[in-house]
C-alpha cells in the first residue's frame, strides 16, 4: 500500500538533499524504510546513527510506522555544548 508523506529535512540533511522539504510516495512500512528510500533518491544524504525522527512534532524511534498525510521530519545530529 502506498502512501504520501511529506517531509521535512534540517540542517545537514537539508543541505544534502537541497530541500527543506518535498511530499514523496512511499511503500515503506518504517521510518528507517523511509530514510532509506530517500538516501536512494538523494545522492548526498547519508545514513546518520545519531540522528533524530519525529513524525507530526512528536519525536518517535526509527523502527515506528507512520500514516499517509503524515509529516515526517529528519534531524541529524547535532554537535554542541
């Protein structure tokens, strides 16, 4: 079953993919499924361990699913102090 999401990228994986955001069709089950179809599609975006996802502003864990109409944001980690 396919679904629509839109997502939104920050940071470091807005400056590789070179959008903030896009509106995709996807089958994937997961958000990890998900990530992994865009890192397909966007030759700079890279798999991150660290990174965060959250789905309607409520951060969840990777292996979660997620509804169409959903909006699924993807933050890299984040270095500081």
């Amino acid at each position: 079953m396919s679904r629509s999401v839109r997502i939104r990228y920050f940071a470091a994986f807005r400056d590789a993919t070179g959008l903030s955001q896009e509106r995709v069709e996807t089958k994937a089950n997961t958000l990890a499924e998900l990530f992994e179809e865009r890192v397909g599609v966007h030759a700079g975006l890279q798999p991150e361990l660290q990174a965060k996802v959250a789905v309607n502003d409520e951060l969840v864990a990777w292996n979660d699913g997620f509804a169409d109409g959903d909006e699924v944001l993807f933050f890299p980690p984040v270095a500081g102090g």
